[in-house]
C-alpha cells in the first residue's frame, strides 16, 4: 500500500505570497495523484486529479505538478478564503494534511 | 450542483451497529461510483470504501474491511454504509461523495458529514 508524505505539516504565509506543497509517495503512482480543500465544518473540495488537471470551478492559481513519486501543490498568490487543511490522495490513501494559516 | 445528504449517525456503544445513508440529487446517481471517507477527531481524512456504479464491485480500507458494508439503490438514489462491530476508534464524521467515473478513486463532489460516536 501506498504511503503518502505531505510537506510541511505547517506552512505560514501571507495573503498573496505564493505557496508551495509537497507530497511524496512511498512507490511511484504514475500520475493518479489528487489534491483536496478542506475548511472545518465544511465538505472537502476536489482541486486537482490525475496530478495536473484543474477541477471544473477551481480557480487557475491552484496547479498541480508532477508524476512518479514526487508531486506539488502551488497556489500563486494567496486568497483569504485559501486558508485551510490541503490533502494529497491516491487510491485509498490520503496524505496527513498541509494546514495553510495566515501568518 | 450535486447533492449529497448524509444520515443516520449519532451515539452508539461499542460492539453495536449503524447504518448510515447517504441521498443523492441533482446527477445520475446510477452513473457513478461513490465512496465513503471519515476524519476522526483532530485527525486527516481516512478512506473508508467505495463501490462501483452498478454495485458489481467494492473494496474497504483494512480498518473496516469485514466490519463495514457499503451498499447503494441505484432506483433510491440512496448510498448506505453499514458499520457493525462498532469501536471506539470509529468515532468520526462519515462523508459520503461521488467519484469522477463510473469507478475509481477520485472523489470529486463531497457530503457535509455525518458524526458517529461510538462510546460506553
């Protein structure tokens, strides 16, 4: 079974900075690779799958890249409302989470 | 925009049984695969099962697998989750969502959840 590593559990950024996300797989996985959204109380949101592909309504500063064992997240300039826990997920594994707090 | 209301939660003592319920509107249910995926308290999201459109095929996380069933009525629109042999460590809220394909792995529209407490 898969294990996914995301990185940094913690990442501090302001509004408009740029930030960056990482999940590393334990084997490659080829590029079926999906990345969510969640806010407390809220249902999480599918962003990107298949590594790059953006969702349909997911606004063009999230971008998923990579393939193989190594994948990034990076939302270009951060919203107010980008603040929240990011999961990467393949199959039925999900990463531990990113939490992006305002700094 | 695509519906998805789960029920059927609440508190129950371990050993015992749930069922949980999941209604779908607003897509072709019997067109796609649907799962179910929990987050226990202060923890990340866990995949829990999925099952294929026309129910043909199911797989189970190994923490579930042979307490958990997951079912649906395609002609209720209707998905279910079954939890027996309930532990405490199954205390979560329970989303439901709908896969991208007919089968897979790639949830793309989500319930708010429903909580289950297993507790004595």
């Amino acid at each position: 079974e898969v294990v996914l590593t995301q990185s940094p559990v913690t990442l501090s950024l302001s509004p408009g900075e740029r930030a960056t996300l990482s999940c590393r797989a334990s084997q490659r996985v080829n590029i079926y690779l999906a990345w969510y959204q969640h806010k407390p109380g809220q249902a999480p949101r599918l962003l990107i799958y298949d590594a790059s592909n953006r969702a349909p309504g997911i606004p063009a500063r999230f971008s998923g890249s990579g393939s193989g064992t190594d994948f990034t997240l990076t939302i270009s300039s951060l919203e107010p409302e980008d603040f929240a826990v990011y999961y990467c997920q393949q199959r039925g594994t999900f990463g531990g989470g990113t939490t992006v707090e305002i700094k | 925009q695509v519906q998805l209301v789960e029920s059927g939660g609440g508190v129950v003592q371990p050993g015992r049984s749930l069922r949980l319920s999941c209604a779908a509107s607003r897509f072709t249910f019997s067109r796609y695969g649907m799962h179910w995926v929990r987050q226990a308290p202060g923890k990340g999201l866990e995949w829990v099962a999925v099952i294929s459109d026309d129910g043909d095929n199911r797989y189970y996380a190994d923490s579930v697998k042979g307490r958990f069933t997951i079912s649906r009525d395609n002609s209720r629109n209707t998905l279910y989750l079954q939890v027996d042999s309930l532990r405490t460590e199954d205390t979560a809220i329970y989303h439901c969502a709908k896969d991208k394909y007919s089968f897979g792995y790639t949830p793309d529209s989500w319930g708010q959840g429903i909580s289950v407490t297993v507790s004595s």
